[in-house]
C-alpha cells in the first residue's frame, strides 16, 4: 500500500487584534484551490486541523477556538482604487465545513499588514518610514476597508507601544476604517433588516426576547443580558461550561437569523455558524477580567459579550464591534439604551478581556438608518512564516 507525501505550500501563521489565522497569497495554493470549492475547502480544513472530533485540533494549525480557527487568501485586487482582495475562511472545529459568510475584524487588522510584506501593494505608495494607507477589498462581504499601517524603513513595523487587552504583548497600532459597513445584500438593503431597532424575538421553546438586529459589520442579534439572567459581567468559563446556555443561545441565534433573512430554514444554520452572531448588553459595572484587572464601571459606556461559533468569545470579535459602535449610534437601540441613550460617535465597552473603544458615523437618509464609517484601533504581527504541510491527498 503506497502513501501519499506531504506537499508544502507558502503560508504565514499571523495574530490580527485578538485572532490568529493562517494566510496564504492566492497564487501560492495548489491550481484547484485558487477557485472556490470543496478543493479549498478540504485544503483549509486539514491546514487546520478539522474535523475534529476531539475538538483540540492537534493535528493542524487551529488552536481549538473560534478566534483561531481561519483562514485567509489575500491578492493583488480586481476592484478600481483598491491594493487587495480579502478573502477570510472559518474553519469549523468539529464538522466538515468553511464558513464564508462574513468577515473577520481582528485579521482584517492582520490583511493590511500582510498585503504590504507580500509585496501586494505598489512599492510606490509605500512610505519609507511613516504610515501605508491600505485599501482592501473585503471580498467575503463586498466592502471596504481601509488599514492605516505603520512603515519603518521600508517595512511594517510590528513593534510598539499600543496596548489591546486581550494580548498579553504591546505592539504597533493599526488603525482600521470599515467603509459603509452596513449590510444591504442578503439581510436587505436596510441596516435594520425587520425595519425596527427593537424586535419581540419569539425563541421557539425559549420565550420572547427584546432583540436589535442590525447588519453592520456583521450580522448580529443584541439581546438585554437581564432579560436571559445574566449581569452582563460573565467571563468565558460561566457560560461555555454550560451546554444548556449555549444550547438557549443558539436557538436566540437561529431565531435572528430567520427573523433578519439571513436562513430560510432552521436547519441552515447548521452550516451557518459564523453568521449571524448573538450578543448581550447591559449597563456599565465593576467587573475583574480574565485577566484579573479590575474593570471600574466608570470606564466603560456598556458592557458586551458575544458569542462565536457557539461559544463565547475571550475578547470581542472586530466585526462584532462595528456592529456594536453603529447600534449605540442609533438611539432606541438596545444597545444606545444600555449606553445611556442619546447619539454618541464613539463608545467604550467592556468585554471578557478588558474594554475596547469603537466609532461609528450614523444618520438617517430618507427614513433609513445608514453608516458611513466605523473605525478602531488593533495590531498585528507575524508570528511564524514559511511552509505548511498536508497529505497531497487531502484536498
């Protein structure tokens, strides 16, 4: 019986904000795995590691969560006034899929800094020493996004002094601009696919819930913390060790999902994990991160935790973050209401990790709620570059 070798393909191991992926030039992958299909989608799974059933994903890149489970392809863009094409992956831990509904935030951080060290972006627009505006064409949502990344003598610079709670090690700040971030494909051409702020979310076997749903950055589903017995303060442990909870918070999320457009039935979203995601807000407390810092209330307008891929997550995913500066944006929102209400352009909230500012340029256009920017800081870094390796006959 003969086996079949390993082959190597060009990759680099990056952490984007408080993620980590696997990023690869689109012309590095295997001729199959340069188009759309089950080809790239075997390929990702066993670069990372999954399926897999144990959930630890040791036999791959993967770190056995959500936040380090992805994959991205970057390119040269086809798209007028843009560097590059964005395209991001989430790997699914234990079943057999690659979630490319929507974006990822953090590593977008990450995608600014990649396209410039692998040489994606016109060596004329790059400072010798200064700031690299970015232009990225998020491809998985079709939106802009703009990453301002620091140069030092003709390289990014991945160093500094820029704190993000959430990692442990300071870093360079990256600025990231999301460009009309508002949603107007599948969900609808409205940021607020029911046309309401606030909903009565009717949870088959669960009860009826106040819910915002709003498509920006991504799709998400806020819900009161105290309306399903939370204080909005819980760290990881208290709910991921809870498979009931999870369970109650999945069927929250299928009902959004079905509410908002994104599914037709409930099975769909079996292989709809990444999207929409479920959060919950509450008003400003005193609360001990994971880290054991004290986060006094007074610090923050708001407190979030949200959910990925069933579990919640260490920090605040990047999108999820756009999604909660434009919701406080917009007053009558869940979370505007948890903010304190009127029209704030910023907001700091609390998160499991610490707490994180985020803003947003809301108005009303012929009766609708838009958004034309949100913008937060993040960093990013190579952590490991060179080959990875996988059985020829994977993909």
């Amino acid at each position: 019986m003969s086996n079949a070798p390993q082959i190597k393909i060009p990759a680099t191991y990056m952490r984007g904000g408080t993620s980590k992926g696997v990023f690869f030039r689109l012309d590095d992958l295997p001729a199959n795995c340069q188009v759309p299909g089950a080809a790239r989608d075997k390929l990702f799974m066993r670069v990372i590691g999954s399926p897999d059933p144990y959930a630890a994903q040791i036999d791959g890149m993967g770190g056995a969560t959500s936040s380090t489970s992805k994959c991205v392809i970057l390119s040269k863009s086809n798209q007028p006034d843009h560097d590059v094409d964005y395209l991001y992956g989430q790997v699914s831990i234990d079943k057999a899929f690659v979630d490319w509904s929507g974006n990822c935030g953090n590593l977008s951080t990450a995608a600014g800094a990649f396209a410039l060290q692998a040489g994606l972006v016109d060596p004329a627009r790059v400072p010798e020493n200064g700031v690299c505006v970015v232009r990225i064409w998020q491809a998985n949502i079709h939106k802009t996004i703009i990453a301002h990344v620091p140069v030092s003598n003709g390289q990014v610079q991945e160093t500094g002094d820029f704190e993000l709670d959430g990692v442990t090690f300071p870093a360079a700040e990256i600025v990231l601009e999301f460009l009309d971030p508002s949603d107007d494909g599948e969900a609808g051409s409205s940021m607020f696919p029911t046309g309401n702020l606030i909903d009565d979310l009717d949870v088959p076997g669960v009860g009826i819930f106040k819910a915002t749903m709003i498509s920006a950055g991504i799709p998400t589903v806020f819900v009161n913390a105290e309306d399903i017995g939370y204080s909005g303060t819980e760290l990881r442990e208290q709910i991921n060790g809870d498979p009931a909870q999870l369970a109650r918070f999945e069927a929250i999320r299928v009902a959004g999902a079905l509410r908002m457009g994104l599914i037709k039935t409930p099975e769909e979203a079996l292989t709809r994990q990444h999207t929409p995601k479920i959060a919950f807000v509450a008003k400003p407390k005193s609360y001990n991160a994971s880290s054991g810092k004290l986060i006094e209330a007074g610090e923050v307008d708001l407190l979030v935790r949200a959910l990925s891929m069933g579990k919640l997550h260490h920090a605040m995913m990047g999108t999820c973050a756009v999604a909660i500066g434009t919701a406080a944006a917009v007053p009558g929102t869940l979370v505007n209401l948890a903010a304190g209400g009127g029209t704030p352009d910023a907001v700091r909230f609390g998160h499991p990790s610490g707490t994180l500012r985020v803003g947003a340029q809301a108005a009303q256009v012929d009766g609708q709620w838009t958004v034309t920017k949100a913008i937060m800081s993040r960093s990013a870094r190579i952590l490991m570059e060179g080959w990875v390796r996988v059985p020829s006959d994977s993909f």
